[in-house]
C-alpha cells in the first residue's frame, strides 16, 4: 500500500529565496505518515490510547531537486522494515504533475510503551502494519 498526501509548499516553509527549507521535509513526513496510518484504518490516536507511542529515532532525506513556495507535492508513504519493535516508513516527495522527484528519504520508529521503555510491537498494531505492507 502506498498512500498519496498533497500540500501546497507555504510561505514559511521556504527560506529567503522561496525554496523549502530542509527542516520542512521531516513535518512533511510526519503529515504524510498519519495519513498512511489513516488510509490503513489505523488511527495513531488509537494506537497511543491503548498505550503506544512510536516516537522517531533515525531520520534520513536526500535532496535531488528542490520545491518553492506556491507550488503542490506529493509525498508517497509505504512501509519499509518491520521489526520485532520497530518500524520503517519510507517517503518520495514529487512535484504534484508527477514530474520530477524532488526528495526520497525514511523515518524508522520504535515501539515504547507508558513507561517510555521500548516494547515488541503489539499484535493488533503488527498485524495492521504487516497488512499495509503487503498490499
């Protein structure tokens, strides 16, 4: 499964020249990852309601092209990795044309529960995982 989020690049997001900032593409992925977990009927909300949180502990993007302010991307999200306790997601950020790739990168998370220790990811969200991954 791979999941499609549409922005339009924001004044703020670009430095002096109108270019997107670095930094910019990390909040990307994260807006592009809730709604993969959204299109896999899975809500983060509902994960950390029953006790677990992923929270981000490796970050890579690599940089071909860049984005200006005023124009749409689009992010594809789809799950890489899935480990006993953790998981990869792994973005493409694209003109909204579909013409130019303009980043590739991936955040890896780690399961951890209340107590902020780090946990083998439970079954409901595995399973869930494990079926997006695969279609």
């Amino acid at each position: 499964m791979i999941s499609r989020t549409k922005l339009k690049v924001r004044y703020a997001e670009t430095d002096q020249m109108g270019v997107v900032h670095h930094a910019t593409y990390l909040v990307w992925f994260e807006a592009a990852r809730i709604d993969f977990l959204d299109v896999a009927e899975l809500s983060y909300r509902e994960v950390e309601r029953r006790g677990i949180f992923l929270p981000v502990v490796e970050a890579k993007a690599t940089f071909r092209r860049p984005a200006h302010f005023g124009e749409s991307v689009v992010i594809h999200t789809r799950i890489g990795e899935i480990g006993s306790r953790g998981v990869r997601f792994e973005y493409e950020v694209e003109r909204e044309d579909g013409e130019m790739l303009l980043a590739r990168g991936y955040t890896e998370h780690v399961a951890i529960d209340l107590d902020r220790r780090s946990v083998p990811i439970p079954g409901f969200l595995k399973d869930r995982l494990e079926w997006a991954k695969h279609h």
